[in-house]
C-alpha cells in the first residue's frame, strides 16, 4: 500500500490542467454541481416534506396476510370519503418490472442483483408516481413498500445496514400498519387463491427443505421473524391478520380516519367489492 | 419431518455467516483500470491483457457493458429517457452485481488474474457527478472486493475529449450527461459531464489508493510502468497456468 502511495506521489504533481479543468476557474462548475444536485432532490425525497400535501400508508405483511384486500377496500371508502388515492405496489414499474419478473421465472438470478433490481424498481415507482401523486395531495396505498425488500434480502444473508442505508433515500411512509399472521394461517390463505404453492413464496432458493410445505413454512416464518423486528423497530401498527376481514378493516378505517380526520368511519362495501367481506 | 423452528434457526446461522466473508476469501488478484472516456485506459488495460496471456498466466477479463439479465431494462431506461440520477444508478448497480456475483467472484475465488475496465469507482464518479450522496454510493458497492490495484488514467479533460470526439461523434443522452441539464448541446454537455466525473476521480487518488497514470504519455511508456506495477504488487508466478 505505502508503495502504491508513493507512486501516487510520484505522478501527483504533473498534470496541472487536469486540475484546473476539475476545479473550473470561472465558476462554471459550482453551477453544473448546483444544478446536479438540484435534479436530484427534484425525483427524491428531501426531509422537508412539506411541498408533499397528500399521504403515503403502507401496509406491509407476509404473503396471504390480506393486504390486497384490505387496500381494495380501503381504496373504496377513502374515495367514498373523497379522498383521491393513488396504489402502488411491488414490480409495477414500468422501467424494469417485467424484467423481474422474467428473472424470477428463470431462476438464475443472484441475491445482489435481485436485491438492487427491486430497488429501482421501487425507486422509479417512488420517483415517477409515488411522489407526484403526493405532491398533488392525494393518499397513496401501498401494497407493500421497502420494508419487505429489506426483509426478504435479508433472510438471503443480506447485511441489514447495507439494505437499510439503500432505502435511506426513500421517503418513510405517514402510517405503517403490519398485518400479522401466523405461516399456517398464510398457508392456507395462498392456497385458497392458487391451487399450487409458488416457487418464491415457498423460498425455494433458499434449499431450507425439500418437502414444499416445511419450505413454505420455513420461509414464512423467517421472513415474518424479520417484519416483527422491523416492526418494533420502526413503530409500525400491528395488526392481527388472522381476525375477520371487515374486523381488520374496522381498525385501519378507525386509525386512518384519526390520522386524516374523518369523522365517519362508518361503511359498507359496495357490490362490487362485497365478495371481500367476511 | 424436521420441526420448522430448527430449520429456521440452522438456516439462519448459515446466511450470517455467509453475509461476512473473511477479508479476502479468494485466492485470485484483481487488477482494474479506471478514468473517464479518451484517458487511454481501455489500450493499456488490453495491452496488459496480451502481455500476461503470451507470458501464460491464468487472466480473465471483464469490462463494464450490461450483463444480459439487465440489458433490456437498461435499454428501455435509456432510450425513453427514463432514468433520475437513482434509478440510473441503481440499475447499473444490479448490472455490476450480477457480473460480479456470477463472474468476477467466482474468478477470484478460482485463482484467475482478473482484469477489469472499469469498476466500482466509475459508479462512484460517475453517479457522483449526477449528485447521487457519495455515502449512498459507496454503501450500494460496499460487498466488492477492494482490487489489488487500481490504475488511474488521467488526462487532461480537452485531450480526453478530442480523443473522443474524433473517433465517435454521435453522442448518446446519458452518455452525455444531458439528463443532468448542463446544456442542450450535447457535446457541450458532454464536456461539462466529463468535467464533473473527472473532478470526483481525482478525489479518490488518495481515499482509493490509485496509481496515477499520465495519460498523455506515449502508450509503450506507460505500459511499461504498468507492467512494472503489476509485477511488483501481484506474485505473478502464482497465476501460471498449469502449476
């Protein structure tokens, strides 16, 4: 090392337009450096969320936990309330979601990777939709968010700092609510949708079993192991997700409804929807 | 049937393990070149190259183009002018870690000599200069090893450019750094994009160990030092092939 500082030292001194090309002596580059930096506090976050009126809530859980259904619903009482709301969710970028999903189809895919795939994802969803929808007031409803791109690296052996300084830009959601369910539970929901068990949502790569069901098991309840600590963590709302629909339901209209405060939080589904309550 | 718990326990005990690899769990040397576009480090990288492959040293080389996984993504991104700083940032970050996971590691771990254009301090300089946080930067490339040496071409901004210039005149957008809006005239942009790419390298001479490479100096001139520095840092006689 001293010896490659030296030869560091040695070439140091020669060439000085270099230098001066760098530090631009007639001021042109404070204003390249300025105007960089402002671009990219246009797509992020800054601290100051005051140019963002509306509201960002998330509702994180394991598979089979409810939350698509409950974000229906909710979607329809807040808009019943005349709230606009924006959805988001995993892989729905337009950028690079279907890649993804092609990559988790092929299975060839690295944790590393797969890892920082999710993430632009999840950015260009943040910076193309999720910010602006804020910016004009409306209430966004995410079907997951970056919590569960930690958690699910992180049962792959990711570093738990590495994953959370990549979010570090990300903007921290206005109310974060976990629907807590136990894997069994998840089990038997998941099969109700899908007559067969997904590769991911059994953890497949993980090789933790070859019995599909102990996977899924074993999965599940390492990643609902990493919410509950995220959840304690981050002050998260946790919610048992294993009581009826319209119970859970009840309690996310109440919390929402005091956190934006509507006074009604009286409400039935519509047709449409009514299948979903139970 | 194992009862899940144990699994979970056992599995978990494996993964942290595997998430903190030993300082240098690989019997290979990473020697990579690094500076902007026209500094001349992609001639001497190949010159380096043929050098050890006719002295019948186990090499590999590897240079920063999209891995296939991310292609279609980084080109549906850049040709409909998608990327902000992050996204764009992030994208190549995936890019370089599955050429890393599923080259450059093995390799290192195989015992090769691995010669790579371009590494992480291209992400640090050139993400850099679009004004993604440097800590930021530095945490998404944190997993990869610290190479053996790092040279560092440096040329004089208007040499650099010529040298581009003359050879490709057709500029691409984030090339060019047009999304950063320094100028509408994309060579002007250009200029100023490279300026601001060249001015983070030269932060990391010291930070980052680089040797520094004049790139003005005749080519056979600096292929000499090159070698010189190579010979000098890797115990090159443990890359002979057949031994």
């Amino acid at each position: 090392m001293s010896e490659l500082g030296k030869r560091a030292a040695e070439t140091e001194s020669e060439p000085e337009s270099v230098r001066s090309a760098a530090a631009s002596p007639n001021g042109a580059d404070s204003w390249t450096t300025d105007t960089a930096a402002a671009r990219v506090a246009v797509g992020l976050p800054t601290r100051d969320r005051s140019e963002l009126s509306g509201h960002l809530m998330v509702l994180e859980g394991t598979d089979g936990s409810g939350r698509s259904t409950q974000i229906a619903l909710l979607t329809e009482w807040l808009e019943s309330q005349g709230f606009a709301v924006q959805t988001m969710g995993l892989r729905r970028s337009f950028l690079i979601a279907k890649d993804i999903d092609s990559l988790l189809a092929k299975n060839s895919v690295t944790r590393y990777t797969l890892a920082l795939m999710y993430a632009t994802d999840f950015f260009d969803q943040l910076e193309n939709r999720i910010l602006p929808a804020l910016r004009s007031g409306m209430i966004v409803l995410a079907d997951r968010y970056y919590y569960t791109l930690i958690v699910r690296a992180a049962v792959r052996g990711l570093d738990h700092d590495y994953l959370h300084r990549i979010y570090d830009l990300a903007l921290p959601p206005d109310l974060t609510f976990f629907l807590n369910v136990r894997p069994q539970i998840s089990f038997e929901r998941e099969f109700q949708k899908s007559p067969a068990i997904s590769f991911w949502e059994a953890g497949r790569d993980l090789h933790l079993s070859d019995d599909l069901y102990d996977s899924f098991i074993s999965y599940q309840t390492m990643i609902r192991k990493e919410f509950v600590a995220l959840a304690k963590h981050h002050g998260f709302t946790t919610l048992n997700g294993e009581n009826p629909i319209r119970t859970v339901n009840a309690d996310l209209r109440k919390r929402i409804a005091s956190y934006l405060g509507i006074k009604n939080i009286r409400y039935k589904p519509s047709h449409a929807l009514v299948h979903l309550w139970q | 049937m194992s009862t899940p718990g144990v699994t979970v326990e056992a599995a978990a005990k494996t993964e942290e393990k595997r998430a903190k690899p030993p300082a240098r769990p690989y019997s290979g040397a990473l020697v990579v070149v690094e500076g902007i576009d026209g500094s001349g480090k992609s001639t001497q990288l190949h010159l380096l190259k043929r050098w050890l492959e006719v002295g019948g040293y186990k090499t590999y080389f590897t240079e920063w183009n999209s891995s296939p996984l991310v292609k279609s993504a980084t080109r549906r991104g850049k040709k409909r002018h998608l990327l902000t700083p992050v996204t764009f940032s992030l994208i190549h970050a995936a890019d370089f870690a599955d050429r890393y996971e599923r080259q450059i590691l093995p390799l290192l771990r195989s015992g090769h000599l691995v010669l790579a254009d371009r590494y992480i301090y291209t992400a640090f300089a050139r993400d850099g200069a679009r004004g993604c946080p440097v800590e930021w930067l530095r945490n998404l490339y944190q997993y990869a090893v610290i190479p053996d040496v790092t040279f560092y071409f440096r040329a004089p901004l208007e040499v650099a450019i010529r040298r581009i210039l003359s050879g490709r005149p057709r500029l691409k957008y984030y090339e060019a750094g047009m999304d950063l809006g320094l100028s509408l005239d994309p060579i002007e942009s250009f200029t100023k994009f490279q300026g601001l790419t060249l001015a983070r390298y030269n932060q990391m001479v010291q930070t980052d160990n680089f040797v520094l490479m004049d790139g003005t100096l005749p080519v056979h001139q600096l292929q000499q030092k090159m070698r010189d520095v190579v010979g000098g840092h890797i115990e090159l006689k443990r890359f002979k092939n057949g031994t």
